[in-house]
C-alpha cells in the first residue's frame, strides 16, 4: 500500500537517487527529498506530512546517519493510515545496513538493493550516463 515504506539498502559506491528522480519524472511525482544527518529529523518529518496531504513522493537519503531519529520515524508511519493519506503518497529510504534500523520499518517496507558496476570502466561508463546534456 501507499504506506509501506520502499527501502533501497545501500551498498558502497551505489546511488539509487538519480534513477529514482528520474524514474518520478517518467511517473509526473513531485519527489522531495532531504539527506539525514543532525538536526535534519524535523524537516523531514514535515516533508512527510505534506507529501501524505499532496499525494506526492518523499525520499530520505542516508538514514543510517541519524539512527537517533528512527524511531521518531517509526512512529510516524505507524500512526499512518489509508484514509488519511493520498494514495500517490510514497515513502522512499535509503540507508547502509545498521544494526539500529528500526526492526518494524523493515519488516513493513519493501526492501531493494541497488549493487554498483563492477569495475572501473562500467563505473564511469554507469556515471556518465545519468549525466544531461546540459552539463
């Protein structure tokens, strides 16, 4: 449903965010997104509550660097429910493997990896191709 969270668990040198961003364009979703880290939890929290009232996509990058917010998070998705929350809503996470992930948000989400190229050649290669011509 619109209130499982879709979690991309990270892996060194991999990067799911420009193919997320462009896989919202292909879909017409306004994505916001916020990387965690100090003082970030609030913000995202209120990015969360909007995406859920607009019906559009949140993306919150990193968050095994704020794993002392988690459990906020946790609460949040928990005290969700379908008739308060567009149906276009999405919640997308990304994160290293943690120990201090919360247990539930895993459990309730859908979990992907994205594995990086293998070798420097395909890294580039891989790199390059995300770019725009207006680089």
């Amino acid at each position: 449903s619109s209130l499982s969270p879709l979690i991309f668990i990270l892996s060194p040198g991999a990067d799911p965010g420009s193919t997320l961003y462009k896989f919202a364009d292909e879909k017409s979703k306004d994505i916001a997104s916020i990387s965690l880290g100090q003082g970030q939890g609030p913000k995202a929290a209120a990015m969360i509550e909007r995406a859920r009232d607009a019906g559009s996509w949140v993306l919150l990058c990193n968050c095994h660097l704020c794993v002392s917010w988690l459990p906020e998070l946790e609460r949040i998705c928990e005290q969700m429910n379908l008739d308060d929350t567009d149906n276009n809503y999405r919640l997308w996470l990304s994160s290293m493997p943690s120990r201090r992930f919360p247990p539930l948000l895993l459990q309730n989400g859908v979990k992907m990896t994205n594995e990086p190229p293998k070798g420097l050649r395909a890294n580039v290669m891989g790199s390059m191709s995300k770019c725009d011509d207006r680089m």
